[in-house]
C-alpha cells in the first residue's frame, strides 16, 4: 500500500494491519535516498519498545498506540544522533561509570520532548510529511539541548 498522499496520519493507520502501518511509516519517515531497510527495522523495533512481545491485536493499533509508535522511532533516532554529535566525549568524561546513567536520563529526556512537540505538530488527524518530520527532529534537538544544558547547570 501506498503511503498516505498528506504524509504519516494516525486515523488513517488506526486498525490497520500491522505489517501496513510499519510500510506507512517507514514511507512517510523515510528521507528521499534513505536506507529503507534500516528504518523499517527501527520502526520495527519501536513496535516491539511499545507493543510487546505478544500476539498482536489489530484492535490495540489506535491513534495513541501509532502515536506511541512514531514517538519511539523518533526518539530513538534522535538519541542516536545527538550521541553521535557528542562523539567520544562522554567515553573520555573523568567517571566513565555514569556514561550509561546520563544516556538514560538523556534518552527519557528526548521522550519527554518528542511527546509533546508530536503531539503539537500531529493531533489526531493531521498529517506529517517528511519535511514536517525533518522539522519536528531539528526542534526536538535544540529543545533537548537547551533543557540537558539547564539540567546540567
């Protein structure tokens, strides 16, 4: 199936077989080029983070449970992306026994953050397209950073 014409839209993935709505996101999420694979294994695994690992029922597939689903994915890439831009520096921290501690805080941190900028920019029924996603990511970024670097003051 096709990805929705106005992007990610929750009502119209509510009920949907699971297999449909991971294909709708990865669209929607993917960037133009991207590893396709790659992301449908992320979205995949957020599917897993929210759902569980038991028999899936397409009646617990409703807005909130999608919302919950793309907060995750998203999430997670940008927990990755700020480790990757912090690089080694935490490996290279005086007590490198709080590396694991940190990125947990950071991790929760960035749910917080996209949760609420998600459910700013995706109500239920609006769409998000890939530019709204790029968006919604970059302010994610400055957001977490601003409030890490307070926390840490």
């Amino acid at each position: 199936m096709d990805a929705a014409p106005g992007g990610l839209n929750r009502e119209e993935l509510t009920g949907q077989p699971l297999d449909v709505v991971c294909q709708r996101i990865a669209q929607a999420l993917a960037p133009d080029g991207a590893d396709a694979d790659r992301i449908r294994i992320s979205i995949d695994e957020a599917m897993l983070e929210v759902l569980g690992e038991g028999e899936f029922d397409p009646d617990r597939l409703d807005g909130e449970t999608v919302h919950r689903i793309v907060a995750e994915y998203l999430s997670q890439c940008i927990f990755q992306d700020i480790v990757e831009e912090v690089g080694g520096s935490w490996a290279n921290s005086p007590d490198a026994s709080r590396t694991p501690e940190a990125e947990a805080q950071l991790l929760e941190l960035i749910r917080v953050v996209v949760d609420r900028e998600l459910g700013a920019r995706m109500p239920l029924g609006a769409a998000l397209d890939g530019a709204g996603v790029s968006r919604l990511m970059r302010a994610t970024v400055d957001e977490v950073w601003r409030e890490w670097e307070a926390y840490d003051e």
